[in-house]
C-alpha cells in the first residue's frame, strides 16, 4: 500500500515515539502532551477514519517529558471493515516519520481471576486469534517477509517499567493478551478456552499494529486498562459503556504509568 503525503509540519517534528490509544484512553493526548499540532485522519488522503464512540479520530504530536511524541487518539479496529493493510498503515507511517519505540494501549476484558476492573496489564506476548496476519499479501523489497515473534514486546523496556510501577506502588500485572476479531463480546465457552491457552487478557486490537512494528524493526509495548471481567467471569452483561467508565475512572492513573513508561524510551 502507497502510503499518503503528509503535512511538512508533522515531518519537519521528526516524532521519536509512537502512542495508539485505545477505547476510552484518548484523553491523554490532551492531558499530558505538551500539543504542537494535530491532524485530522479525515485530512489525509485515503487514510480510514474511525467509527467508534470513544476515539476521536486524529493524530496528536508534541512532546512529553523531552520525547517527540505522535499520538494516535483513536485507532481502527478489524471488525470496522478495514482491511489489515488499512488498520496498520498508521505504523507504516510511523517508521517513515522515524519513531523507534510505540506504546500500545488498550481496553482488555480480563481473563486471569487474579484481574479486577481498574487493574493495568503491561503485554508479556500475544496469540494472534483474528484469523489472518497483516502480513499477508505483497510486501515491499525492503520489508522483512519473516520477521521473529519471538519477543514482540521489548524485554529491557518491560523490565525498566516494572522497575517504576514498583517503586511508584502501581500494581502493574503482566500476562498475555489475546485478540478477536469482535464486534461481538465472546461467549463463556470462548473464554474457557481463551484461558487454556494462556490467555491472560482478551480484546479486539493491538495484536496487527505489534506485528507490522516488529516487522519494521520498532521497539513495541503493550499496555492494557483492564476495563471488565471477561464473559462468564462477570456476573453482569458486558458492554462498551462499562469500558468506557472503568477507563475514566482510572483515568490518573493510567496517565501516570503511560507518561512514565514513555520518559524510559
């Protein structure tokens, strides 16, 4: 896929690290980034816009704790109707901008019983569920056509992050994320299932933009808000407005782990 022009302004910015956040999230870009602009999806050619309550659809670029940062404040999901190469053109452009490092955040339902609403799940790995790779298909002479998985999340970055978690008393988890295609939540059944193969988190993201990064040699953490138990585990119905207040009312806090792990990069 030809990836669009883009203002001089964000190129000249020369973004460092890369943001995506996720449902209910996106209040970051406006709370923490020092903004030097902002750019509509809508204002770039042939770029997908998103569908979904909760992002606002843009990109945001501007500094936090001295890193040239590129935000996203709403990604593109799968069951949009996007095709893979569309909803991961974003770290495509990324890599072309320079950013090394993107941070990855997300809504997840938790599988582990450990997992309480509220609770922060940095991604240990994933198990790719949706069914299809982005990967697949035509790729460019310079791109890597079997990239290692091996440690899709940096393993030093991870440590430093604990590191901080602990000394701030952040009860940071760490497991495995698993992604769906959704729209629809999963069934107890699924989620047993989920849950025998090591699943500690489930949601319906993050899993193509890590891939693409990896692929592209950039450095990858994952970061899910752990917004409801999952399906059989919650003894109430799920539903997208429950996503949305878990993540607001964790809302400092998230902040605070995001911006701190982002001053390690």
């Amino acid at each position: 896929m030809k990836l669009p022009e883009l203002p001089a302004e964000l190129t000249d910015f020369k973004p460092e690290v890369g943001l995506i956040l996720g449902s209910g999230l996106g209040f970051f870009a406006d709370d923490r980034i020092e903004v030097v602009g902002r750019l509509p999806y809508g204002e770039i050619e042939d770029f997908p816009v998103s569908t979904v309550p909760g992002h606002a659809g843009q990109f945001v670029y501007g500094h936090l704790d001295g890193k040239r940062v590129l935000c996203m404040q709403g990604r593109f999901h799968f069951y949009e109707g996007y095709t893979m190469a569309q909803l991961t053109l974003p770290i495509r452009l990324m890599a072309q901008l320079g950013v090394h490092t993107i941070f990855v955040t997300n809504a997840a339902g938790g599988i582990n019983r450990d997992y309480v609403p509220g609770d922060f799940m940095l991604l240990s790995d994933h198990i790719n569920f949706l069914g299809t790779n982005p990967l697949i298909g035509n790729q460019s002479n310079d791109d890597t056509r079997f990239p290692d998985m091996s440690e899709v999340y940096d393993g030093a970055l991870r440590a430093k992050i604990r590191e901080r978690a602990k000394t701030e008393g952040v009860d940071l988890k760490e497991g495995v994320y698993l992604a769906t295609t959704g729209p629809s939540f999963e069934t107890p059944a699924e989620i047993r299932a989920f849950a025998t193969f090591g699943a500690d988190a489930v949601g319906m993201s993050t899993v193509p933009e890590a891939i693409v990064a990896r692929q592209l040699g950039i450095r990858v953490i994952g970061i899910s808000c752990i917004t409801n138990a999952a399906a059989g585990i919650s003894k109430e119905p799920l539903s997208h407005e429950e996503v949305s207040e878990t993540a607001d009312r964790v809302r400092p806090q998230f902040a605070d782990l995001l911006a701190g792990a982002v001053a390690l990069a």
